[in-house]
C-alpha cells in the first residue's frame, strides 16, 4: 500500500499548491458561487428552464439525466461510504471555506454529477458540448480551492459521472 501514500502525498501537496493560489477573497467567492452551481437543484432549474422555453430535447435530456442520475447518486454513496477518506481541511487541519455537506472526500459528488450533466448534454445538445464541460471542470476546481477535496476526489468524480452518463445515454436507448 506504499503506492497510495505516495497518492496521499501528490494530493496533499497538489491540495496546498492549488488552494492557496485560489483562497484569495475574490477567488474565494467565485470558486463558492461556482460550486453552488452544481447543487442538485440547479439541474432540474436549467431543465425546466428548456422546457419552459420549449427546446426540442428538454424532455429526453430531463428523462435521460433522470435515468444516469439514478445510477450515479447511489455508486457515489456506496463508494464515498466505503472508502472513508478523510476531506483536506480535516487531514490537513486546516480551515476549508465552506462546510462541506458529507464527512467524507472520494469520490467528489458535485464532480460526478458536473460530468453526468456534462456527458449526457453534450450528446443530445451538442453545441452546448464545450460550456458544460468547461462548467462541469470548473466545478471540480471549486471545490478543491474551497478546502473540501483532493484533486483526485475530482478526477474520480469526473470519470464516475462521465462513466455514467454515457451509461445513462445507453440506457435510454439515446446513445
């Protein structure tokens, strides 16, 4: 197990490098305002907001981003509760800027829910393809310079959700 103490000391290291570089006040408010973002809600904000504007595809992106985020949320669960690791600012012993809605770090949920949206949106609104994924990325990088994971939480999370969204697109017979 040399092999994860040597990732444990990549991402504390990578952790202090990019939370420092980000926590000045401005950065801080934008990286919080990024990660409120990516709360649950606002998916089902930005697909009522489509339906109401009656886009073509608002019914299959909410019916297929229904069907991937119900393989997501309890993979994320199942792995977040079994792996047990500790979140930076609890390891580190050092103030996080938000609290953090769950004790534990891998893999990030906020991530893997970014890359499911991303995943499945690029596929059925492909113009939208580079925005939700740079939203999605950014995303991820909120919530290392917030104190709240390791960039390899954030890397899991994105290959999780990305996994799942085209598990998801599959599914529903979209892709």
């Amino acid at each position: 197990m040399k092999w994860l103490q040597h990732i444990q000391r990549y991402d504390e290291l990578s952790y202090i490098w990019l939370s420092s570089a980000l926590r000045r006040s401005t950065k801080a408010m934008l990286a919080r305002t990024i990660s409120l973002s990516g709360d649950g809600w606002m998916y089902a904000v930005i697909c009522a907001a489509l339906y109401l504007h009656e886009h073509p595809n608002a019914a299959l992106l909410f019916t297929t981003l229904l069907l991937a985020y119900a393989l997501e949320v309890p993979i994320y669960l199942v792995l977040k509760n079994t792996l047990k690791r500790q979140r930076p600012h609890q390891r580190l012993k050092i103030c996080a800027v938000i609290k953090a809605s769950d004790k534990f770090s891998f893999p990030s949920g906020h991530t893997a829910a970014a890359f499911v949206f991303a995943t499945v949106t690029s596929v059925i609104m492909p113009d939208a393809a580079w925005l939700v994924f740079a939203w999605a990325s950014a995303i991820g990088l909120s919530r290392v310079a917030l104190g709240v994971h390791y960039p390899t939480d954030i890397v899991a999370g994105a290959v999780l959700g990305g996994s799942l969204g085209v598990l998801g697109l599959f599914l529903a017979g979209v892709a």
